[in-house]
C-alpha cells in the first residue's frame, strides 16, 4: 500500500468519533517535536511531542489516547517514565518506540505496553498508533465517565482572544505593562489584566513562562523560526536547500517533513554515496546540510569544498550539550551547533541564519564557549609574549632551531662555540616555558613566530 | 574616566539566572526580572571580575564574525543597562573583589 492512500485513509476515514490524541514523549526533545509535527502534517493525528524532562510541564496535559515513549541511550530508566506515563495518563495506551525486547505478538517486556523496532518507519508508527488508540476506545468504553484526565487544549494559544495574542506578541517583545497600555491605546489596568488572563489561559506562572510557550506554538513565528531578513526572497534567489542525512531514519524524515514545510525552504531528497560525491564536485548544490555525526562524509565533502558565502553551510545536531563537542564542531568548520533538546523553531531559525553566514551556538552553551574563545586567547598572547622576550640572537638560534639544525651546524652557522649555542637555546626554552627542543619549535611554527613580525593580537582560533 | 577596556566589570553576586527555552532572566532577591536575550545573557556571564570588556568585545567578534564597530557599540549598552539595572559593578583593573 503506497503512502498516499495511507494518507487518505487517515484524513478521511477517522477510526474513532473521540479524536485520537498521541503525546510523544522522547529523551530528545527534539525528536519528540519532529515526530510529533510528521504524524500531523502527514497521518492527520492530534499530536504534541514533548522531552522526558518536561512530562511534568503543564503544557503537555493533554488527553491524550495514545502516549509514544521512545526512550535511549543515556537517558532516564525507561521503567521511571512509563511509570509517570501511566500515572498521569491511565486511560491511554502507551506505545515503546525502539525497545529490543519485543515479543512476538508486538507486545514488549513491560506488561501491557506495545512496542515497535527502533527502525519503524513513519507508516508503521502511524498503523500502530492507530491499533493503540482502537485498543483505548475499547478500554474506554468499559470505564466509567467520572474517570477524567486533565485536559487542556493540544494548542494553549487557541484559548486567546485576538487582542491577548496582540498583547502576547508585545510581551515576546520585551515590553512592560505600561508599554503595552501605550501600544493599544488602553490603560495601565486593562492591560495588566489582558497579561493576567492570557498567562492564565496559557497556565504560564510567569511572563517569561508564557513567551515561552507562546513561542512554542509558533505564536508571532510564521514562518517556524522567523523569516530571515537579510535572504533575498525564495523568489528572488531560490529556495534555500537543505540535504538532511541523519542516522535515524524516523528523525531523517520527520525533519525533511518540517523543513519542507517551510515555504523559503527545499529538501533535498537524494542520500548516500551518489550525494557525496555530487557534492564534493560541486555538481549537486546544497544550501545548508543538517547531520548528526562529524565526520560524517556529506559533511567532510561539504567542508572540504572550502570557505566564503557559497559553501555548503553545515549544522550539527549533536546528542548533547557538551562544550568540547561543541568546540570540535566549531573547529571542523561546523556552521551551527544544535543539541537534540533543541525546538523545531529554533531548528528552522538555525539553517536560515548559517545560510546568512551567522554562526548558530545554543543559546545556553553561549557564555561558556565565549568564556572558552577568551581562555584560547589569553593563552595565545601569553605566548606571543614569551616569545617576544627573545634576543636578536636568540631568535637568529631559533630560527635554525626550526629549520632543523643541529647543535654543531647552529654554532658554525652563527660563528659561536657550541657551548654558547647551547646556551642560547636553555634561554630560549627558560623564557619560553618550553620543556624540550621539539615543543619550542612547535610552539613557534605553530604561531608563526619566526621570520614574521609579531602581532601580540594575532587572530583567536578555535581549538578543541 | 576610566576607559572601559582599562577597567573589569562584575556581575551582582544575588542576582541569578533562569532560562526559559532560549529566553532568559537575571533575577533579582527581590523577584525583579529582567529579560534578556542569549547573547546579553552570555556576557553577563563574562561579567566575573577578571575578563576585560576588550576580552568580551574580541570573542565575540570571532564568534560571530561581526564587525568589530558593530560588537563594541553593542556590549557598550548592554552592559550600559546592566550597570543603569545595578545588576553589575565597575573596578578598576585587578581591583575587583573577590
């Protein structure tokens, strides 16, 4: 069966007259949110996808009938989250994405919950979905009414009226209470009063919380990311193509799913081999390329085809937030950096702005990588001046040091004894800090210290 | 006065932060927030008492590739707020307390 009349099936044969409500709930956010966003826009299902970390949000109290838990790697003990699944929502059907341990009849080793291969494929998660919601529907049916579940909205901002959207729009703004009073031609009062109802409406305990939120839904970013300003129009210039080669082939295409989704934006769909070399030729032209392992080799082939405004840009979803992986990626020639907790807005927001020639960091790896930038240049000043302390003839010893020299070829090269150059090299290494020979003359290739004048402000690199 | 470059600047020890999402806040005892965006909030970070504003200025020119004009007007108001907020302190350079 093709996925076309999958599609159709589900749009326009729903299974059930209650709508089948799924909460994906994954160690990575943002796979959570891309899952969530293909089995909207491709099966027509009720989704919202949320990280571990946030199941206690209230924002994810949805009704649901259907919860997908896909928990790996180094994140919580699957048995803790299933537990919490089943707590805050008993009437619904939970379904493991990518557990190993699965019986023959679909059924996995904790009782009572569905399972499905680690490799799925997006029709496969949709079919079981929909087996789990029927299975709910039965449950259902034989429970009594009084047993509710919380249930909010699957979108808060749908609650706002259009003059709190307005209000929330000024509020993503930085804009006080009395600001916004002056902005809609309303009093102080009322516009506090709007504030409160709309963080009530959106169950956000703080203003930030409900910016938050509103930015999670997509409020006041249309299109997902904010359209880049400084991109000539699509029309103009073309859509800006994205190649996504991803490990996971689930998260492969849910993503190209979102980022097709985008009007600026086209993915390329050809993978493999064939891509890579098309690349490397310069013969396939990729705007952006979106990986999730370096070195991967679409990304070497992108990175090898140089620098300046036409190469391919290159983002990294990284599994994590670790700064030395950061570092590394940044130091290969990655363009962005993104970690898998990361928001498909902020996804999208990162391909345009790398396509911009912006360097994309995580918003709360910032100050530790400028604390890092700083830190390398302190180190290289340091150096630069150590090395700035050396005589004329210590530098004339130095420069032989790098060439290769020989103790006896240095002192008949200079015309001194060798116990003399000797001790022109001790001082050398005395006021270099260097512990041996080698390092000094690393030290000054590496700087480009010898034979070039020095520049104590030299260029900071990015070093992992 | 003191040129900026030549002085160190030192974020309010009772002020935290809090992140929502890409949002963040410097908080103060009282529960004042003020918002700030990722770059703002990644130099208050930097605002330890021992890197120099011209640190601060470099590494984000490097970081983000901008031009060195455009980097120094903006860190100047930023931390030109911050110090309007009392959120930071100015010490001469090596003075700042521990």
């Amino acid at each position: 069966m093709g996925e076309l009349t999958m599609v159709a099936d589900a749009v326009a044969a729903p299974f059930d007259e209650r709508p089948c409500r799924v909460l994906v709930v994954d160690t990575a956010r943002t796979r959570a949110e891309a899952l969530a966003h293909l089995l909207v826009t491709r099966y027509g299902f009720d989704v919202q996808g949320c990280g571990v970390a946030d199941l206690g949000s209230s924002a994810h109290l949805v009704a649901a009938t259907v919860v997908v838990v896909d928990v790996q790697g180094r994140g919580p003990d699957l048995h803790e989250v299933v537990a919490v699944v089943r707590a805050k929502w008993a009437a619904a059907q939970v379904l493991l994405l990518g557990q190993s341990r699965t019986h023959g009849d679909g059924t996995s080793e904790l009782e009572g919950v569905r399972s499905l291969r680690r490799d799925a494929t997006a029709d496969e998660v949709a079919d079981a979905i929909r087996r789990a919601h029927r299975q709910a529907r039965k449950d259902r049916d034989g429970r009594s009414a009084e047993r509710s579940t919380e249930c909010v909205p699957p979108s808060p901002t749908a609650r706002l009226t259009s003059r709190e959207m307005c209000v929330l729009g000024l509020l993503a703004e930085g804009r006080s209470n009395d600001d916004i009073a002056r902005d809609l031609g309303v009093t102080a009062s009322t516009a506090r009063t709007h504030v409160r109802n709309l963080m009530r409406k959106l169950g956000a305990s703080s203003r930030l919380q409900a910016v938050a939120i509103a930015r999670r839904n997509g409020v006041g970013v249309e299109p997902l990311g904010g359209a880049s300003a400084e991109r000539p129009s699509s029309a103009v210039r073309g859509p800006l193509r994205v190649l996504v080669d991803l490990e996971d082939p689930l998260l492969r295409s849910a993503l190209e799913a979102v980022l097709q989704g985008q009007p600026d934006l086209e993915v390329v769909a050809e993978l493999g081999p064939a891509a890579v070399s098309r690349i490397a030729s310069g013969e396939m032209s990729v705007d952006v390329l979106l990986v999730d392992d370096l070195p991967s080799a679409t990304a070497s082939a992108a990175l090898r085809l140089g620098s300046g405004e036409a190469r391919t840009k290159v983002v990294l979803l990284s599994d994590g937030t670790d700064p030395a992986a950061l570092m590394a990626a940044l130091a290969a020639g990655v363009n962005g950096f993104l970690s898998n907790e990361c928001g498909l807005a902020e996804l999208v927001h990162a391909v345009r702005s790398v396509d911009c020639g912006r360097t994309h960091v995580p918003a709360g790896m910032l100050g530790g990588l400028l604390r890092v930038l700083i830190e390398v240049r302190r180190h290289d000043d340091a150096v630069v001046e150590q090395f700035s302390r050396l005589s004329r003839r210590e530098n004339e010893v130095l420069v032989h040091l790098v060439n290769g020299a020989d103790l006896p070829t240095i002192a008949e090269q200079l015309f001194i004894s060798p116990d003399t150059a000797r001790t022109h090299i001790r001082n050398i290494l005395a006021k270099t800090e260097a512990h041996s020979r080698l390092e000094v003359v690393a030290l000054a290739t590496r700087y480009e210290l010898v034979g070039a004048s020095r520049q104590p402000h030299g260029s900071v690199t990015v070093r992992p | 006065m003191t040129p900026p470059a030549a002085r160190i600047v030192r974020r309010r020890p009772d002020v935290r932060v809090r992140w929502v999402g890409d949002l963040g806040a410097l908080v103060e005892p009282d529960g004042t927030e003020h918002m700030v965006n990722a770059t703002a909030l990644a130099l208050w970070e930097l605002c330890d008492g021992k890197t120099r504003p011209d640190e601060m200025i470099e590494a984000i020119c490097v970081l983000f590739d901008a031009s060195r004009e455009t980097v120094v007007r903006d860190i100047e108001r930023t931390l030109a707020e911050f110090g309007r907020a009392r959120l930071i302190e100015w010490h001469p350079s090596g003075a700042a307390p521990a």
